[in-house]
C-alpha cells in the first residue's frame, strides 16, 4: 500500500489576495492525504464534501488559520492562545508499544480537524535532519457536537492514523 501526501495549501482560504510567505526550513510542512496520485482523491477535500454548508466554510477557515501558522515553525502547541485549541484527541499505543497521538484542532464552531506529527524510527535522527523535517498530516476533518469521541470515532482515527503512518514509516509514501 502507498499513501499519497500532497502539501495543504493556502487554496482553503477565502482571501482572494493573501499570499503566503516562502517556504523555509523552519516551518512545518502540513499535508493531506490523498488516496491515489489525483490530488482530487485528497481526504481533506472528501471530508469538507461531506459537511453541511456551513461547516465547510469553518474548515476552510480552521485549515486555513492553520497554514498560516505553521509557516512560523514554533511548536505546534504554542500557536494557538485558547486552552482547547489544539490538544490530544486520541491517544493508542502502537504495534511497538509506542504511544500515538491524534491531535485535534478546534478552532472555529463544531469543526474539529484531526492531525498527526510523522515521525518515524526509521528516518535519520540526527538533530539536523530533525530541525529540518518537520511534517503532519492532516488525517481527518468533521464536525463534533461533543468533546468526547466515542468508540466508532476513536477506531476510525486510529485506523486513519495507522494506515498514513505504516506507510510512512515504511518510505512508501509519494508527495504530490
């Protein structure tokens, strides 16, 4: 199996005039994942899809506030100011006894976007390489009416996550 990440870009956004700042090394690169090498086949484009009208503006708003700003490359915690905005929303212990987190981001209404950090034991850790890659994925876009997931929400993040990351760690991703 192979995923396909495809950089999030500043196309959610409303503001016909922004132009987003150059890419540099500092930032975080923010992708979604696509189903097959048409970037039409992007969950994140399926998942706002699916939303009643006025959730999706509020994703767009979410995904787009959220583009702007990891281009600042500050911890991803440290970007919003509202206690909520950006937390675990899931946490499951891997095949490796590793821990994962699913992180969600609550920025505008009920819409929450959830996110992964890839990492990897199988890429260089040398401290350069790590200043240097830092990726997320965007694995999932809805809305929730209540905090808590229940059971059906959290096996579908984490079979979303476990799949994006399998690959990943296995190199058998391709960026669009």
């Amino acid at each position: 199996m192979t995923i396909y990440l495809k950089r999030l870009s500043s196309g959610f956004n409303q503001e016909p005039r922004y132009v987003p700042p150059p890419d540099h090394e500092d930032m975080w690169k923010v992708y979604t994942v696509c189903t097959s090498s048409d970037a039409r086949t992007c969950t994140t484009r399926s998942d706002i899809a699916a939303l009643a009208h006025p959730h999706k503006a509020d994703v767009r708003d979410t995904l787009f506030k959220f583009h702007v700003r990891t281009h600042t490359g500050q911890e991803i915690k440290e970007l919003f100011s509202k206690k909520g905005q950006c937390h675990p929303g899931h946490r499951y212990t891997d095949t490796k006894g590793q821990e994962v987190i699913i992180w969600r981001l609550w920025l505008k209404g009920k819409v929450r976007v959830y996110f992964i950090y890839l990492e990897s034991v199988n890429k260089p850790t040398h401290p350069s390489y790590l200043i240097h890659h830092k990726e997320i994925a965007t694995i999932h876009s809805c809305v929730k009416a209540k905090d808590d997931l229940d059971d059906g929400e959290k096996a579908h993040l984490k079979h979303l996550a476990e799949n994006v990351l399998k690959c990943y760690n296995a190199n058998k991703q391709i960026y669009l």
